[in-house]
C-alpha cells in the first residue's frame, strides 16, 4: 500500500500547473468539491503555495463509492488508510511568472505540532486518529467525530509543511487514487522512458526500457513502484515528476486543448477527483498562470541530509531534514537575478546534431539543460557544410554564455532562430561537453565548472525536470 498514495498528486498538479489551459471552461470552478474551515494564507510572502497531498480513497471527491471497474483498475485493497505517503508543494510567485513542484519525502523526520519528531507522512492520518478516538470518547457522533477529526489532521500536515519549509500554504487540494487514471485516460495516456526494463510484482510495474505511452492502470504502477529502486522512494519520486511533467505537457499539447471531446474528458475528470479549499478563485488564478509556459514549470525535491538516518529512538529508518536549508531552498524560488544580470532559464537550447555520432545531441542538450538553460528540441540533419557554432537571432550575452559553456564555439547570427532560441549546431569536430572526446563531469554528477559573474544558473549538472516540450527525460 505504501506506494498507492504517491501517485494520487500527478492529477491535482496539471489543474494547478496547466491551470492557464482551462480558460474559458467556467463550469470547473462550479463543480469542484470545496473545503472550508482551514487556516490559510492569501501569498502575503510573495507567492501562491499550494499543499497537495494525496489519499487512499476508495469514493470521488464527492464521497460516491467507485464502480467496480475503476475500483479494479486501482488495485489498492481493501484497507484504508490517511496517511499521505505524497506530499507536494507548488510555490508560484505572485507574478505568475514561474511554477515550482516541491517534493516532500513521505519518511522526512519532522517535528510535528502535538505528537513530536515523526515522519512527515503520519502528521495527518496520526492527528486525525488520536482527536476521533477522543471525541467519541466524550459523546460526539461517530460522523460528527470522522469531520472534526479530518480537519484536525488536514491543519495538522498544513502547520507541519508550514514549519518545515518556511512558506505561508495559501491553498489546499487533495485527490484520490482514482483521478490518476481519470486524467491519464482522458489526454489518451502518457509518454514516459526508463532507463532500464522492469518486473515488480508488489507494484504491477512490468515495463521494457525506452520510450513508452502508458494508460492510466499501467501509469498507476508506474508511479507506485520503490523497490527494486536504488534510491527506494527517492527514485519513485523522480518518477512521479517526470510523469506529472509529462501529463503536464500532453494536457497543454495542441492536440488536447483543441479536441471538445478531450477537454469534456479532463474536466469531469477534475471534478470526480479534487477537493479544494472554499477560498480558492480558479478563474483568477487561472489569468495569473496566463504566461506561464511549459518550461517555467518545473519540478524539485527539498535538499534532504541523509537518505538513510534513523529516528531518535533507533526504530524506524527515516530521511533526515534541515529545515534550515529546507527554507533556504522554498526561499530561493522567489530570488529574481539583479538587473543586468543574465538568467540561462530565460533561453531555450534547441540541438541540432549534423555530424555521424550517435546520440550526441541528446547528451549536450542534457548538458546545456543542467547548467540552467532551457530544454529544447533535439534531432539530426544532413549538413556537410555546416560547422559547430552557437545560432542566434541577434548576438547576446546568452550567447556567448553558451559558446563558452560549451567549449568556446563561434557565435552565428541566423535571424530565421526564434527570440529566446539558441541553436547548438554540432558536427564530428565538436569537441566541447558531451562529445566523445570529453571525459568531464556528466550529467548526474557534481558541476565544477565555475560560473562566470553575472550568471544566474543551477549548482548540479543533473538535467532539471520540466513540462516543455522535449518530451520525458529517461529514469530508473
């Protein structure tokens, strides 16, 4: 059952992080079932934070028990359980200008307000328990009981994520298992990749290595899978972004948001599945997330300390946190580079690979994407006259930021490349990052190449995940 939870939130995030795609469909805001009574915030800290968790409910968002059919595509049992193995927080500056996907490790150890260190997972379904069991014991209905107790626990991972990270949660959204394979099923499935085939039978997840279109069952165990993993439920989180960008960009895809029939299709799939706060204005979030585009979408996990840390009293394997740096981290999401200053996530990096090597624009755009650019196009061409160079429309520091990085390439003009486009041109002689000359540090690994001054860029080489429209990057 551990995993069954995690994947619930893949549904919730492309209302929230494709919410600009739903302009003009008005009825959404009607018929989505509504929360009151939590304490939230109104992005007086200078962004909308939504909290997303995800349960093991076997009824929609308005409590009808599901048909046998979608209960069978779920394959989750028979037992119940609150607690919310998938926790994600999406921090959108107030300029809607961007759109971060925050994981949260089900098993992060932390102090939760009124039972102590815990894993972040029981703070709600512990909380509930214990204000159910004593308010049946002074005499409150049993029902009146299962209410209190919910939103007791509900204020109690709100307050715990709150602490944790440092942010204000202005919202609430929560989902069951079942709008995963509504929304799957509605955009016609979903691509993914994995490195490697796999055949695990406690998640159902029997897939051959590649590139693949999953439905919503087959996307269910997908998403599920953390054993047989080498980084357990880390890498299950990793697959849990690159399927929400993936979802993401299908639901964005011109293909959807033209189809009636597509959009009819998602939209009473978000109604079955989601609950949201009673304060929450979808129309006018929907006009703040209006510029929003697929790669300023992108998804991150909180820095953890150790994968493998015990609790204090030696009897339960955890992943220990600094909330310290947690908060650092949520911080940074709204830090805008000073004037002047050259930020790579504003450019795209399309790759053309005009040379016989195979391979080798896939792996310079991973390198490119890594240290803070934009993940564009990649694809090969014929070009015997062509030489490896950096194609601009216009020069910029951009640019030559670019032709540095990637081992002093020329700079070309070419008007025909779109503003905010650069174009990595490569033959056989390229020699820079990611060639087969090259034994530096890869994607995956620590990047020691310095920045230049008056660059704004990412620490890690590993490509960031995003919703743009490159298609799944591969994983474990």
């Amino acid at each position: 059952m551990a995993g069954r939870l995690a994947i619930a939130l893949a549904s919730v995030a492309v209302l929230v992080l494709t919410g600009y795609a739903w302009n003009g469909i008005t009825d959404l805001e009607n018929n989505v079932t509504r929360l009151g009574g939590l304490s939230l915030g109104s992005g007086q800290d200078g962004a909308v934070d939504i909290l997303m968790v995800g349960t093991d409910s076997r009824t929609d968002a308005q409590g009808n028990p599901l048909s046998p059919a979608e209960a069978a595509k779920l394959h989750a049992g028979d037992e119940v359980a609150t607690n919310t193995d998938t926790i994600l927080l999406i921090r959108i500056p107030n300029d809607g200008s961007s759109a971060t996907a925050i994981s949260i490790p089900r098993d992060s150890y932390v102090d939760v307000p009124g039972i102590g260190m815990s894993k972040i997972n029981a703070a709600y379904g512990a909380t509930k328990e214990a204000r159910r069991e004593a308010l049946v014991e002074s005499g409150t209905s049993p029902e009146q009981a299962q209410t209190e107790s919910t939103a007791a626990g509900r204020k109690a991972l709100i307050d715990t994520v709150a602490k944790l990270t440092g942010v204000q949660v202005d919202h609430y959204a929560e989902v069951g298992l079942v709008g995963f394979v509504l929304l799957t099923d509605a955009v016609g499935g979903v691509d993914v990749c994995l490195k490697n085939p796999v055949d695990e039978p406690l998640s159902g997840a029997r897939f051959r290595a590649g590139r693949q279109v999953l439905d919503g069952a087959q996307a269910l165990s997908f998403v599920r899978q953390r054993h047989d993993l080498p980084r357990g439920d880390l890498d299950r989180i990793v697959r849990q972004q690159v399927f929400m960008a993936s979802l993401a960009q299908k639901v964005l895809s011109a293909g959807t948001l033209t189809n009636p029939g597509k959009l009819s299709d998602l939209e009473q799939a978000v109604s079955r599945s989601i609950v949201i706060d009673d304060n929450w204005d979808i129309l006018k979030f929907v006009e703040q997330l209006k510029d929003l585009s697929g790669g300023k979408v992108k998804f991150a996990t909180i820095p953890v300390t150790d994968e493998q840390g015990w609790s204090e009293d030696g009897q339960q394997s955890v992943v220990t946190v600094n909330p310290v740096a947690v908060q650092r981290f949520t911080s940074a999401l709204l830090t805008k580079p000073a004037p002047g200053r050259l930020d790579r996530a504003d450019y795209t990096v399309d790759v053309v690979n005009a040379g016989s090597v195979d391979g080798l624009a896939t792996n310079v755009s991973n390198i490119a994407t890594s240290r803070g650019f934009l993940r564009g196009t990649t694809g090969n061409a014929s070009s015997p006259d062509a030489t490896s160079a950096v194609m601009t429309s216009e020069r910029n520091a951009a640019a030559t930021d670019l032709a540095r990085q990637m081992g002093g390439l020329p700079v070309q003009v070419d008007p025909s490349i779109p503003a905010g486009h650069l174009k990595l041109m490569l033959t056989d002689a390229y020699t820079g990052p990611g060639s087969i000359t090259d034994t530096g540090a890869q994607p995956g690994s620590t990047d020691t190449a310095a920045t230049p001054a008056g660059v704004t860029s990412t620490t890690t080489t590993t490509p960031p995940i995003t919703a743009s429209g490159s298609g799944p990057a591969c994983v474990n």
